[in-house]
C-alpha cells in the first residue's frame, strides 16, 4: 500500500477498530430485538459495512475539526493531518465520498424510510466533533450519533420504528457511550485542559468515576427492563451479568485514575457490548 493510501487507512483509523466494535454492538442489539432474531443477510451486510463506513467518515471529519488542537495533545500529534501528511480539504473530501458510499449501500435496501434516517445521522456525525468548542458534555451528541443506527435498524425490518424498544435501547447505549468516552477524555485531562477544549471528564472532574458507575449502572437497568418486556431468557441475562462484571472491572483498574487505566478501560468497553450482543443472539438460537 502507498504511504498516501496508509495516511488514509490511519485517518479513518482502520488500524484502531475499537470504535467500529463499539458503534457495532448497539446497531446489532437493535437488529435482533427488531427482527426477533438474525435479520436477514442483505441487512446485516449492509449494516455492518455502514458501521465501518461511517465510523471512518467520523474518523476524517473528527481530525479535520481538531486539526488546530491535535499537534498539541501527545497522544493525537502524529495522526495524520495533525502531523502534516494529510491536507485538511483531503480529509473533508475522504469524509465527503466514505458517506456517498454509505448512502450507496442503503439504496440496495430500496427502503426510503432507512435513507430519510440516515440524514440525521450523517448531521450528527459531521456535528459532534464541533461540539468540544461549545458544550460541556460533546460526549452527549457521540452518543446520539452512535445510536442513530437504531431506528434505522428497526425501520430496515419492520414497517415502522418501534419507540418501545428502541428508544430504551437509544438511552441506553447514550448512557453507555458517555459512560466510555469519559474514560477517554480522562486520558487527555491535562492537555484539554491546557488547550480550552470540553469535555464530561473536565465537566464530572473527581467525580467522574462515580457519574461512570451511574451511567453504566442505568444502561444495564435499561436493558434489562428491555429483556423483561421481551421475554428474553437466561442467554440474556448471562450476557448483562458479564457486562456488569466488565463494568465493576473498569471501575477497580482506574481506582488511581492513571491515564494508561483509563485508556484501558475504554478498550475494555467493547466486550460490554459485545456480551450483551452473544447473550441476546444465543437467547434467539435457543428459542428458535
């Protein structure tokens, strides 16, 4: 591969797949409550390529939002636009056709319904990485954003969106996603700081452990309520209680708030959601 083409790959950080996992495991969630069940292939291919895509346009127009504040944070200053290898208008044109391809991936739905979601789902993706200049909590709108994907799962398979479940499913993973990205703000605490920019972990400052625990703590009540209301069995709930477990972890590795302990927890934050996934998938295998 070119050096031109790696820089591309790296802005879209395709070398860092966490936050495909992590705007994956929500999208699926939605699927298999919405289908009761596998959706069929068509979906879940087009889904799970969607995730990757707009994850990666996310990725481009994050880094062209804090090109100016990159090169000062040491963890982010050799990212490829911070580090001059990549132009701004490269990246704003990659972010411009990875959503074209996107959107080419919906229309083999042929579902208008799907299509008229994905526009504010889009809105938000370009919006969030704006938001450190302006509110307290931008970890609020990447929890929107990471969320959208679930009324557009349930409007792929069902005739209308259904509010009883996704919207539980919705404040859930909004929870959640503030939730683990806090332990991520917690990593640059200094440097944001130091550089003017916002986030939950200035906004929560030494109670940001505890404001973790709450969140995660209500978005497993969510989600149990939501197996309760379902019917869902004990695959299920085996799932929740190995992501509380994961939860009560996270907590004791950052019981020092050491930047490394955050920057872990945060990667841990992928099996949360990939356990509640297995259990809800296995639920379905075994009723059916």
């Amino acid at each position: 591969m070119s050096p031109k083409l790696t820089d591309y790959a790296r802005l879209m950080r395709l070398d860092r797949p966490i936050g495909i996992y992590l705007l994956l495991w929500p999208t699926l969630w939605a699927l298999w409550f919405a289908a009761g069940g596998p959706p069929s292939l068509r979906v879940f291919v087009v889904f799970v390529l969607g995730t990757v895509l707009m994850r990666s346009a996310g990725c481009a127009i994050n880094d062209y939002a804090d090109k100016d504040f990159d090169p000062h944070v040491a963890r982010t200053r050799e990212r490829p636009l911070a580090a001059g290898r990549v132009r701004p208008r490269e990246a704003l044109a990659l972010f411009a056709w990875v959503c074209l391809v996107a959107l080419a991936l919906l229309l083999s739905l042929r579902n208008l319904q799907v299509v008229l979601w994905s526009v504010p789902a889009v809105i938000l993706a370009a919006a969030y990485p704006f938001m450190k200049r302006w509110i307290s909590i931008p970890q609020a709108v990447l929890g929107l954003a990471f969320s959208w994907g679930i009324p557009m799962a349930f409007a792929a398979v069902r005739p209308e969106v259904d509010w009883a479940l996704a919207l539980p499913l919705m404040v859930a993973n909004i929870a959640w996603v503030i939730a683990y990205d806090t332990w991520y703000a917690m990593v640059d605490l200094e440097d944001d700081i130091k550089i003017g920019v916002k986030s939950s972990a200035i906004l929560f400052g030494r109670h940001a452990r505890l404001v973790i625990a709450l969140l995660q703590g209500g978005a497993l009540l969510l989600l149990i309520q939501l197996g309760l209301n379902t019917g869902r069995g004990v695959f299920y709930e085996a799932g929740i209680a190995v992501a509380a477990m994961l939860a009560v972890y996270q907590q004791w590795i950052t019981r020092g708030r050491e930047p490394a302990r955050c920057f872990q927890a945060f990667l841990n934050n992928h099996w949360f959601g990939a356990a509640i996934f297995i259990g809800l998938a296995l639920d379905y295998v075994q009723r059916a």
